[in-house]
C-alpha cells in the first residue's frame, strides 16, 4: 500500500514555477573552447558553437541566484562564477549552483555585482557597486573603494598586470589597487572606465563613457575620441585584442577595431550589423568575434559577414511588465514597455507599432469587455487603444477626451462602461459618451488615479496619487454614481494618503495598498489596510508576515487569499487570518523580488509581473501551460489533483482540485501505514476548481497522504478512464505536518 502511494505521488509531480524572460539584452560574452557562456537580462545562457544549440538557465529551472546577470568569470577547475544584478554571485559546477550573498558570507553588497574576474592564484575578485572583494574559497577580503552607497559608485572591470598590479576601471576613472592600497584617478584618468584591456606590448587600453578610447604606456596616456579620430562613439563597453594585435571595441554606434594607425567601422548601414549598440564582446581561439547586442541578442562575425542569433523570441521582446489580463479565450496578455504579448498557451505574438494599429506600445495597463474586445492603456500619446481582434481603433484628442497622459488602469462596471485612471483624473466611457472627473469637478483631492474597483453595490473606488509638486493630497475615494466621499489619514484608518492599488474579497471588504511617492523601500510604504466598512486594520513589517510596506499589486483570489507584490519581498499570500506565505528568490523559483502586477488564469496559474525580470509564472502542484480544448478527450476523461499548499504545513493546509465534469467525490487522509484517517469529501460536486482545508492540530509531525477519488462508487477503479468507460478513478499525493 505504501509503495503504491508513493509510486502515484511521483507520477503526479510537476514544476511549480515557469520563468518567461527576454534573454536578447546580453551583457557578457565568455569563450570556453566550443561553448560559450552569455550572460543577460533574463538569465545565464549556455551557447554550444558548432550545433547553435542553447541551454538556459533561470530561477525556475536552477539554482542561480538571480535571472538579471551581469557578468562571468572561469576558474582552474571550469566551474562558471555568475556576479547578479540584485542577489548576490553563483558559482555553476555544471550540475549544481552555490550562492554567496549578503546572508551567508562576508559579500558586502548583493547589488551591482559588474565584474568577476579569477587571478592566478585561484582567487576569485568581485566588484559590486563601491566595493572591491576577494574570495580564496574560504576567507574574505573587502575594501571600499568609493563614497557612500547613495552617491553614484561602480566597479565595472578588473585586470592584472605586473608586479602584482591591480588595474580598476571604475565610474571614478582608473585604479591602481597594490599592496590593500588603493590609487583612484591614476595618471590623471579620472572620467568613467568601463573597460580595460593589454596589447601583445603589455600598452593598456581603457575605454570610457563619454571620452572614447584611451591608450597609456605607463607614462602618456593619448585619447581617442570622436574629435580626432574615426572611433565612432565615445561610449565604449567593451574591447578585446585579437591575434594580430588589433583592438576590438564594442560602442554605442556599432563596431570599431585599430591597428594602431587606421580604424574600421561596422554598424547597421554598412553591414550585416542588426543593432549599433554592443554591450558586450569575445574573440574566440578562431579569432571569430562574438558580439552581445543591447536587445537583439548574439551575433558572430568571422571578419568577412555577420551572422545573427536570437537568444529569444522576438515575440516576448521585454523583460518589463506592466500590465496582466486574460481574453474570453483564455489566452494570456502581457502589457510591456516594447508592445502588447499574446500568448494562447502554444504559441506568442507580440504587437507594437511596426505590425499593428498600436501606435503606442508603452502599455501600463489591459482590459477585456464583454465582446472579448481589448483596451489598451498606454503613456503618452494615443494612450487608449481598442483592439477587436480585426480592427485597431486609437483614442486621442481628435476623437474622445483622452489626451497626452498615462491610462493607469481600466475597468469595467456591471453595465460594462469602461472607467479609465490616468494622471489626468477618472474618465467614463459607454460607448458613446465620455465623461471625465477631476479635481475641478469634483471634490477629488487627485488627478492621479492609480487603481479602480468596484463593490458589491456597484460603487466605484478610487486610489488617489499624493504628489505634493501638484498640490494633490491623494487619499481614497468612493462614487455611487451621485456622490463622492473621501477618506484620508485625517479622517480614517488609512496609514498614508498615497494609495497604490485595491481589491475586494468576497465578503465586501476592502484591500487597499499604500506608497510614499518620495521614497521607495522595504519600510517606507504604508503596508496592506483592510477596510470592512466600519473599521480600518493596516498590516506592516512590523506586526504580521508582510515582507515589505511597499506594495505594487493586489489581487484576490477565488478562495479569499490575498495575494500581495511587492517592492524587495517577494509574492506574498495572506489567508485574511494569521497565515503569511512568502515566495521570494531564496524560496521558490520566482524571478525577482519586486513584482509589479499580479493576476490568475482559469488554470489557477498565477502569472507574476515584473519591471526587470520578464514574468514568473505559479501553481500550486504544478504549472499547467499547454492549452487542451475544452472538448479533447483528455479534459473529458480527468481531473486534476493539486499539491497541497503550504507543504510543509503547521498545523493547516488547503488541498485543491478540478473537475473536468460533475463527478461523485471522495477526499481521504492517510498516514504512513495507509491506515484512512479522515474523510474530507464525500458528495457530489460540480465542474469546475474546488478546495478544502485539512487540520492537522491533532496529529503529530510527519508524512501523510491524501487521496482522491472520482466517479461513480459502483465502478471499478482505475487511475486512467477509457473515455466513457464510466470507471472510478483515484488520484493520491504526500504531504507533511512540520510541527
């Protein structure tokens, strides 16, 4: 029995987290013989040269400690160092990664780690924003190279030369680090480094931001630039030196090499060059040239035609999401800086202004009506788009009352009129008529409206922007359609008067998240308040599970949690009781810590919107991502039986399921003997998602199972039905009680 159980628990794993990012910004390229390793924007990158084939690795499919990778190192025994953006440096052996970070070594900063690079003696240097470490494999050494950490400070590479020579490229100039002895602006090089690099002639070569290239002997420096050369930019990111001493530079206007005396440009005018801004390059042992593109990925050059390499799809073409909705198909759309994203659960498509109607494709937020018709709302000029599926109709001006502003947020009301906020107040909109709100008619204290939802009576709720520079006091505010009425931290519960985003649960209360518009930080925001109608209750840092006062999203899902992004803490799922669950980079394999727009597909798939990190995507017992027609044999023939959630669980858990058709259900609790405990369900249910709550207060700690079974009981069991065959079918998972 307890085989059997087993055997059934492992047949119904899945993964819970899918990370979807844009891997195309690249800003390291490193050689190892037929592989090269990329770092990007959306993760860590294994590119194999000859067959073109490419792994991934992000934070849903590997331990690496953050998807936005800034730059690479090698050490004697092959294993790959990974320095982040945001979460501290990993170390990849080629199956398993190890983290370093601010919580469990003497790292002294998980931000900005710019340069990896590994000296002689094994030692590993990192520079992360003003500090300079070194890493033997078992101690530390930290040096702060710079002002405090609010000025402007960054390490951008490391070179050794001679006599135990430490040369920094730094946004301070150039470095000479001896001795634990630090020389910044040395020679007089005081303008920003990003790179540099020693001829066959051991010159060295620095390549700056704003001043070009230059050259120093140890004694004269001589400079390149736009002036008095033919450098094309004088941004250089990166630049290498190939076999015939020839310096290879990577700029913002493309392509650059010097022999010492004549230079060579490539950009896209004239040649094969798909991008002019190169953040990142390699010379391999062919002495052919990789190039890292700023947003269209990788490219080669074997000095005589480029060739070009998509890391991503072009159609998921940022990693910045604005906004989250679901059509009437259920297919998925994704609002970001560079269009609109579709995705059906096969395929995705990406809209902007090239192949579309959509002329604006900043997108901050999405609505769907009722004929599956989508509005887009955008920053800027023609900031309101419809999309019918056929026909693309833009509102402006010439047209409608929505002028030059960013559309916040859409909603729809019973009568489905469509409410838009935006920084020019709250418009109403039935299809023929526009009405606009604003503090010059109406008693609103804001025209910046950063969220709308309505209750259970139909009134309209408002979260008002407080931007002292307009004179707006912002609080919350609440329409019937007649009257207006505005709460604030004068006259209610409201910690702060700047309101971020709203949602009701079930019962009519309401949720309400507050901001400091000045500042943006763990402890800085007003937290999560709740608003029955009579009393107010805020949750912060301070007395409950929040990770983070600033919050960016809420959203209530169909079983009352509240689930909550933030800005630094993660996702965040409250049970409106006492039980906080937090998803964060060290606990799940969600992308990034900041999440910026939360929603939930018919599958239960949360789909978790990031400003830099593309989306993650969750479910609870696995993500379900591949579309199945409502009327394929397989939906007829199965439902689908959750992992429990939390798991481990002290002393409650919820165990969820779905049924693919009205079925007779039996949910049981076993032990480790599969000796039946508890009956949980036993009746008939309808279609559709169902979840139930196990207390364990009475059990003691360890594994257990639940089991459950669909069908008529008078049927034989099976765990797969022959469509029609009219079986029983059983369906079982573990769980543990962690007192």
């Amino acid at each position: 029995m307890i085989i059997n159980i087993f055997i059934l628990f492992l047949y119904g794993l899945a993964q819970e987290w899918i990370n979807y990012t844009n891997y195309n910004s690249v800003y390291e390229i490193m050689n190892q013989q037929d592989v090269l390793w990329i770092a990007t924007h959306g993760g860590l990158v294994k590119f194999i040269k000859q067959s073109e084939e490419i792994e991934y690795y992000n934070r849903a499919n590997s331990g690496i400690p953050d998807n936005f990778v800034n730059s690479l190192a090698m050490d004697s025994t092959g294993n790959i160092w990974i320095g982040t953006h945001r979460y501290g440096i990993g170390k990849f052996d080629g199956i398993n990664f190890t983290v370093f970070n601010t919580n469990n070594s003497e790292l002294p900063h998980d931000r900005w780690n710019n340069v990896l690079v590994v000296d002689k003696q094994g030692i590993i240097w990192v520079g992360s924003s003003q500090y300079l470490s070194k890493y033997d494999g078992v101690n530390w050494s930290v040096y702060d190279t710079g002002d405090p950490i609010s000025s402007y400070v960054s390490l951008n590479d490391i070179k050794f030369g001679n006599q135990g020579m430490v040369w920094i490229a730094a946004s301070w100039g150039l470095g000479r680090f001896q001795e634990d002895s630090l020389i910044k602006g040395y020679a007089g090089i005081a303008e920003e480094v990003n790179c540099i690099v020693f001829d066959k002639n051991e010159t060295m070569w620095l390549g700056t931001v704003g001043s070009g290239l230059i050259k120093f002997d140890g004694m004269n420096t001589t400079v390149y630039d736009t002036t008095n050369s033919d450098i094309p930019s004088n941004i250089v990111y990166s630049a290498k030196i190939d076999s015939k001493n020839i310096i290879w530079l990577a700029t913002a206007k493309g392509l650059a090499s010097f022999d010492g005396e004549s230079w060579k440009v490539n950009n896209t005018e004239n040649s094969g060059l798909v991008e002019d801004v190169i953040f990142a390059l390699e010379i391999d042992e062919l002495d052919k040239i990789w190039l890292g593109l700023m947003s269209k990925g990788l490219m080669s050059y074997d000095r005589v035609k480029f060739k070009s390499i998509l890391l991503s799809s072009k159609e998921f073409p940022s990693n910045s999401v604005y906004a989250i909705a679901f059509d009437k198909n259920k297919s998925a759309l994704i609002g970001t800086n560079k269009g609109l994203v579709t995705f059906d659960y096969n395929s995705w498509l990406l809209y902007d202004s090239s192949n579309s109607g959509l002329n604006n494709p900043y997108i901050l937020s999405l609505g769907v009506d009722r004929f599956n018709t989508i509005w887009i709302g955008a920053r800027g000029y023609h900031c309101l788009t419809k999309f019918d599926g056929a026909d693309w109709y833009v509102y402006d001006s010439t047209n409608s009352v929505m002028g030059i502003e960013e559309v916040r947020c859409l909603q729809f009301d019973s009568l489905d009129s469509l409410w838009i906020g935006s920084t020019m107040g709250i418009t109403k909109y039935d299809g023929e008529n526009w009405l606009r709100y604003t503090t010059g008619n109406t008693p609103l204290t804001s025209n910046g409206i950063n969220d709308i939802a309505f209750d259970k009576e139909g009134n309209a709720w408002f979260a008002l922007a407080a931007l002292p520079f307009l004179e707006y006091t912002g609080g919350l505010a609440e329409f019937d359609g007649g009257n207006w009425q505005i709460y604030n931290t004068g006259n209610s519960g409201l910690p702060i008067d700047h309101v971020v985003a709203l949602a009701f649960d079930s019962e009519g209360a309401l949720w309400i998240a507050t901001g400091n518009p000045g500042t943006i930080g763990i402890d800085s925001g007003g937290g999560l308040t709740k608003f029955d109608g009579e009393n107010w209750t805020t949750y912060t840092i301070y007395n409950s599970g929040l990770t983070s006062n600033t919050i960016f999203d809420i959203l209530v899902d169909s079983v009352d949690h509240i689930w909550i992004g933030t800005y630094a803490g993660g996702l965040v799922r409250f049970d409106r009781k006492d039980e906080w669950l937090v998803y964060n980079t060290i606990t799940s394999g969600i992308s990034s810590n900041n999440v910026s727009v939360i929603n939930i597909d018919a599958k239960g798939n949360k789909w978790i919107g990031h400003l830099l990190s593309g989306i993650s995507v969750f479910r609870e017992g696995g993500v379900i991502i591949s579309e199945i027609p409502d009327n394929h044999p397989s939906i007829l023939k199965s439902f689908i039986l959750d992992q429990n959630y939390p798991n481990p669980f002290n002393p409650s858990t919820t165990i969820g399921f779905t049924l693919s058709k009205p079925e007779f259900v039996e949910l049981k609790i076993y032990n480790l003997l599969g000796q039946e405990l508890l009956m949980l369900v036993s009746k008939r249910l309808n279609q559709g998602n169902h979840t139930y709550t196990f207390d364990g207060t009475n059990l003691a700690s360890g594994v257990y199972y639940y089991q459950l079974m669909a069908g008529d009981p008078s049927k034989g069991l099976s765990r797969v039905e022959s469509r029609g065959s009219g079986q029983r079918f059983r369906e079982v998972k573990k769980m543990i009680l962690l007192k």
